[in-house]
C-alpha cells in the first residue's frame, strides 16, 4: 500500500456555472453533479482511501449521479446518510425518499445512483466501500436499495464515517492499515442491519441462513451455536432445515465458499491458504471441496490449488 492510495479531496461550487475545480474534485470522489440554472451551493469533502470513500456533502437542491462506471466502483456497497434535508434516491426501477436521520444502503452492482437533494439545504454523508459481506448483497432476492433500522447503530456509524469524511491522509502505513480495518468494521455493523433484521424471528429457517452468511467467516462457527443464538435447540433447528432440503453444516460451507470464490475474483494470485482462513475454512484442501461443492461451474476451483 502507498499513500498514494488515501487522498483528500475538497471541492465548493457557488453559483450557477460548475468550476472546474470542484468539477475535477467531483469526479475524484466518484459523483457527477447535473448542471445547474439556479445558483447553487454545494461543499465536498472527502477522503478516499484504498477500498473506501467517505463523502461529506452540503448542497442546496441538486442532481447529481454516484458513478458505477469501473468493476472498482461496481465492487462496492454504498451507504447514504441524511444528516439534515430531504434526499431521493433511484436505482433501476427502485426509488426511495430519505428524510432527516435516515440511512440507506445500496448493494454492488452497475447501475448508476441517481442522487437527488431535494430540501433547501441537505447535509449528506456517501459512505462507499468494498465489503466480502457487501458483496454477498448481489444476489437477485435482494433489494437495490435498503433502508437500515437502527438508529443507534446509525449514529455511530455516521460519527465514524464524517470523521474519515474530514480526516487528512494517514502519514504511517500502519495508521492506513488501522484505517481501512476501522472502515470495514463501520461497513460491517451496517450490513448486519441488512443481513439479518430483514426477516426477524418470523421465519426461522430464513434468519438462521441469514446469520450463518454474516458469521460463517469465524472458524469455529458450528450447528450448535446457530441454534444457541436463535433460543431452540439443535435438533429442531437441523429438522428445519431439513424440511428446505438443506442441513446446517453444508449451508454453512456454501456460505464459506461465497466468501472464497470473492476473494479469488478479487485475486486470483491469492495463496490458497490464506483465501481459506479468511473465508471461514480451517484448510485449503476443505476450501477446494467446498467450492467444487457449490460452484456450479461458475468458479474454476484450479485457482485455488496453489
């Protein structure tokens, strides 16, 4: 990692026609704002470093659009805080207003986000980071955009990402480390919401996988600590799983997998034991049968033979 790899990014724009200095710093963060026929203020300040950005906007009304034009952007779960002002948000055929005090996620994917401020003054935190959990988001049963419920959980990761949003680049390489480690445990506890809120305790089946997609990644995650978290014991929660065809041990190893095949997409050069001891796996040999396992033919298990 160089320094490169974390800059700050300040930008103002106050009349009707776009400098070129904010238009230049805009662009850095990955936002493309519409042109303008009414003067206009907006402030941008941001820092990005390798695998995250954090954004902090004031805007008078605007359009703008959050980009997902390179496989970098495309990787990433953006996260929209509205500290103040009224904010729309559309994806595809999606489309979600933002009040005061809201906080939505949106998954990876290429669309663009178009981003609408729609008070008089809108106060705006982007939150974008590249996240393993993040990107287990992709799948089709999932929403493009989800609004995130918890307003404790909100407010701690809004003070941690305005923070980042002003902080100047780190000087040391193990201060970036502890930055990007910071960035993903913030993007972690938001994408819990996600994960496993959406359905509760109503469907018992449906939280259970739900959570073992969050904690697969911990090597000691077993049957029984799945049916412990939910208050019922292990035989009723396998005889659940049972009745979908499924046992409890093989979904947590497909989830295992999931992991696995990402990171590999991410880097196929990765060494086979360190992809199977970040994604779950206590060996790369039971790595290998896991992904030959649930593949599907969509992941070439040989990359994992190193």
């Amino acid at each position: 990692m160089t320094k490169q790899q974390f800059e700050r990014i300040r930008g103002v724009w106050l009349n009707t026609d776009q400098p070129a200095p904010f238009a230049h710093a805009a662009a850095q963060t990955g936002v493309r704002f519409s042109n303008a026929t009414v003067p206009t203020r907006i402030s941008v300040s941001a820092l990005r470093g390798r695998d995250f950005i954090s954004i902090w906007l004031e805007c008078s009304p605007v359009e703008a659009t959050i980009l997902r034009d390179v496989p970098e952007r495309q990787a990433r779960t953006v996260f929209v805080f509205v500290n103040s002002g009224q904010v729309r948000l559309d994806v595809g055929h999606m489309s979600r207003t933002l009040q005061k005090g809201h906080v939505a996620a949106l998954r990876p994917g290429v669309e663009p986000i178009s981003f609408t401020a729609l008070g008089d003054q809108s106060d705006v935190l982007v939150f974008s980071i590249k996240s393993m959990l993040g990107l287990t988001m992709r799948r089709a049963d999932e929403a493009a955009i989800q609004v995130l419920p918890e307003p404790s959980l909100n407010a701690f990761a809004f003070g941690a990402c305005f923070g980042l949003a002003q902080a100047v680049p780190p000087r040391t390489r193990q201060a970036e480390r502890e930055l990007d480690d910071a960035a993903g445990a913030v993007a972690r506890s938001l994408l819990k919401q996600w994960v496993v809120s959406r359905e509760g305790q109503a469907d018992l089946y449906r939280a259970a996988v739900r959570f073992i997609r969050v904690h697969a990644i911990d090597q000691a995650l077993t049957p029984r600590q799945v049916a412990t978290e939910f208050g019922v014991s292990e035989r009723k929660l396998q005889a659940l799983f049972q009745q979908a065809d499924e046992t409890i041990v093989r979904v947590i190893r497909r989830s295992r997998a999931e992991f696995a095949s990402i990171l590999l997409d991410d880097d196929p050069g990765h060494d086979a034991a360190v992809v199977a001891a970040r994604s779950g796996f206590t060996s790369a040999k039971l790595m290998r049968a896991a992904l030959h396992e649930h593949a599907g033919g969509e992941v070439d298990v040989r990359r994992a033979v190193a």
